[in-house]
C-alpha cells in the first residue's frame, strides 16, 4: 500500500489556468449592479476600504477586476464586494469553467487515529435524473473569477430565517469564495440553480442558450461569509480550515432585485441543522454535486449516498464527515444532506476534500462556528 495518498479540493490558488478565458473578454454589458436602480451600491465602509486599494468601481467592472495584484487583494471578512457584470457569465463561461486541484501527504490529514475511520468503500456517483428540478431543485453552480481563470463549484438553495418561504441564501465551501490564508475573496462569483436542467451532453451544451443552460437565472452574490477559520487557516496544500469549509452566500438576481425570490424561483430551500446527531449515528447522507476533474466534465449533476465515517484533521478541530464517493473537484460546496428524525431532509454539510482517486469526499460537521455565519447573512438582509 503507498505511503501518501493525493488530495483534491476546489482551491483557486493553486489551479492551473481553464479555457473559460477564450470568453473573458466579450464585452458583456455592465449596466446592472446589485441595487435596483442600475447603481452600484457599496457601503462606505468597503468603498473606503477599495480606494485605499486603489480600485475604482467604474473601472472594475469595465475589466480591472482582472488584476490580481496580491497587495490589493481583499481578504478580510467585511471586505467582499461583488458588482454585478451583466452577461459575464455566457453559456461557453459557464461551460468551460475548470476546477483546480492540490495534494497532499496523507501525514497531513491522520490527526487523531481515535477518532478517524477506516477509510470507506468508493462508492460510484449515480447521475440524477433530468430535468434535475423535479429531484435536486436546490442544487445548482457557484461560478467565480480566480488569478488561474474561471472556475466552478457546486452550491445548495437553503432556508432563510429572516425570510421564510422567501430565501435568498445558498451554502457552499469557503474555499469557493475566498482563498484562505495566502488569498482574499474572489470575484464576479454567481450562482446558476438547476445548471443544464436537461441533462445535456457537452457537445450538445456547445450551441446551448443561456436560457437553456441557466433556465432559472443567474443570481449574483452580494454578500457572502465565510469562517474566520478558513480565512486565518486555510492552505493551498493539505487538509488545513478543512473542518470550517463552509460559507453562505445571499443572491440576488442579475437583471434586478424586484420579483420572486431565489427559494420561491426554484420552488424549495434547505433548512440547515447545526446540531446534527453525532457520527456513528447518521445512518445515511446524500452528497450532490457537479464533478468537473476527469473522468466528469462538469455539465452533469450526480449524488453519491453512504454511510458516514470519522476523519479528523488536525486533533483541535471538529472531526469531519467522511463517505465513500467517486465524485471529484468542481463537485466541492456541494450539499449533503440527512434525512431527520422528523423525516424531513436537512443540510448537515457540504463537500471540501477528497482524494485524486475518487474513493471518498470528506465535509464539515456544522456546529456554532457555522450556525453564527449563517446568521451573520440572514441577518444582514433581515429587514430589507
């Protein structure tokens, strides 16, 4: 048996450059942002912060987004902005958008042997059955600019407390929107429900509409929080921030605020539990996602369902979730969801690592660390 085994997670940092850039450069108009009167709207607090980094929003969105100068690169939690672009995310962006990889030695990630399991069976990733929104309404893309290129993970529609039966949340890594501790937050990040809802191959998505391949839209973020822990933590190698992977992101649609929203577009949101029962009890999860690294390309949605298991990390931090699951990079952010003991399906977690071999997939458990981010969001839109 090797002595190491090789890692893959969704990290921007360390990716190497997608073909979405052929695309980049298409003029897409520029007009929408995320208030509803066609202005960019930027509290003052982050529009001081982005002239001390010398970044002027007209220019941004006319392209200077494009520079990824490490010094002016927002990294703190209350730095994200996201301005909408409208039209940047085309059929061929979304389509060609890659996944990045890393690795790791296994020393890395053997923490506490009482509390990390053998490792699972592979357990083969079943397609879900098109149109996916009668089965997997709540799942869709994240997509986001990186310094590598265009890139691409997979995301959940939650429940908003704030807004019940009206939420604009959706759940994904914190390796999707922000690069851990060498990085910042990323950009143009925007979220696709129901990507290719018909299920169609890649080269019939080639001649796709946008309508065809984003049929309930394209939500951009205009908010999103990740942990503290990842920020501080989080590394282009190894399982480092692993156990606090998470981030929650509020949307708003690209041609304006005013109408339905994303919960009631897509027709049912998620509700989250952060006190999940413990790992031997959890009899079974249900990971979703888009794998986009060989032998996947992206465009299809699939589930894997397993039995939970332990890995932990690092000895200080929370043990992770681990199933067996043949799903790869772009496949990360993805929700995995329980069945309570209510009956009712919950987000107990979502996709962060794996290994290269595409035997298991590995997320957060959701605890208080979680649970404050995800109210930080909700919060923040409670009264609007």
């Amino acid at each position: 048996m090797p002595a190491t085994v090789a890692l893959v997670s969704v990290l921007a940092l360390t990716a190497t450059a997608c073909n979405g850039d052929d695309h980049a450069d298409a003029k897409p108009s520029v007009s929408a942002t995320a208030g509803t009167d066609g202005k960019i709207k930027i509290p003052d607090d982050i529009r001081k912060r982005l002239r001390e980094h010398g970044i002027d929003i007209d220019k941004w969105k006319g392209g200077a987004w494009k520079n990824w100068n490490r010094d002016d690169w927002l990294r703190e939690a209350n730095d994200f902005v996201n301005p909408i672009i409208k039209g940047l995310w085309d059929p061929h962006r979304m389509r060609d958008a890659n996944d990045p990889d890393k690795k790791v030695d296994d020393n890395d990630i053997s923490g506490d042997q009482g509390v990390t399991d053998p490792t699972p069976a592979p357990v083969r990733a079943q397609p879900v059955r098109a149109p996916y929104h009668t089965g997997a309404a709540t799942s869709g893309k994240v997509f986001f600019d990186s310094p590598e290129g265009t890139m691409v993970c997979s995301a959940t529609v939650v429940e908003d407390p704030a807004h019940p039966g009206k939420s604009n949340l959706i759940w994904t890594a914190g390796h999707c929107v922000h690069a851990g501790k060498k990085g910042g937050w990323y950009r143009n990040i925007a979220f696709v429900p129901s990507y290719n809802n018909a299920g169609k191959s890649n080269a019939e998505l080639r001649d796709a509409s946008r309508a065809e391949v984003a049929p309930y839209g394209v939500w951009w973020a205009d908010a999103a929080k990740t942990s503290q822990q990842w920020i501080d933590q989080g590394g282009e190698t190894g399982g480092n921030g692993a156990s606090y992977d998470f981030a929650v992101i509020h949307v708003t649609p690209e041609q304006g605020s005013a109408g339905k929203s994303l919960e009631e577009t897509v027709g049912g949101a998620l509700p989250v539990n952060f006190n999940a029962p413990a790992v031997p009890q959890v009899r079974s999860i249900t990971a979703s996602g888009y794998p986009a690294a060989a032998p996947y390309d992206g465009q299809l949605l699939y589930q894997c369902q397993d039995k939970p298991g332990r890995l932990s990390i690092q000895r200080t931090d929370p043990t992770m979730y681990r199933i067996g699951c043949t799903m790869t990079g772009g496949s990360s952010g993805g929700g995995w969801v329980e069945t309570g003991s209510d009956g009712k399906p919950a987000l107990v977690s979502n996709t962060s690592i794996g290994p290269v071999s595409a035997g298991w997939l590995a997320g957060p458990r959701l605890g208080e660390v979680a649970k404050g981010v995800y109210d930080s969001v909700s919060k923040k839109f409670a009264g609007r």
